[in-house]
C-alpha cells in the first residue's frame, strides 16, 4: 500500500486500490502522486460513487480507485460509505 492508499484509510476509514486507467495497479514508490488533502471522513450518507467522484477523481485524474470490502473485493458504488466503515470497525 502506498502512501496516498494509506491516507486515505487514515481519514475515510476503508482501504482502496489506486490503479492506472489500463486497470494496473499504481506503484507508489514509482508514481509522485499528491498527499490526499482531507482530514475529515465524508459522510457516513454518501455512498462510493460519491467519494470516488467528489474526492479521489478531482485530485487524481488519470487513475482511478476501488473502494476495498474487508476481504479485499471491490465495493460496489452505490453502497454507502457508513456501510463499508462498519466492516473495518
């Protein structure tokens, strides 16, 4: 997990999996990517889609992120953001 990944799961409270638009998974210690800016979770209200669209994609375009289920599966992006934290508590 990179640094970028490990931020994320420090603010929002689930892992993701950062990878290039050709679905490889980004490398961090090859790729110079932005510190993640936010110190506060989005809503436990919103679901995936909106963190992937109002959060990740804005800050980091030219990758894109799954949202993780503890066992490592993608998440679904209407699922709700309290609903995937729920797993990690």
């Amino acid at each position: 997990m990179h640094s970028v990944e490990r931020r994320i799961n420090a603010v929002e409270g689930f892992r993701v999996a950062v990878r290039h638009l050709d679905g490889r998974n980004v490398r961090g210690d090859r790729t110079h990517m932005p510190t993640y800016p936010f110190r506060r979770a989005m809503s436990d209200s919103a679901n995936v889609k909106d963190w992937r669209e109002g959060r990740f994609r804005l800050r980091y375009p030219g990758f894109e992120v799954d949202v993780l289920h503890r066992d490592g599966a993608p998440v679904h992006g209407g699922t709700l953001l309290g609903t995937v934290r729920a797993e990690y508590r």
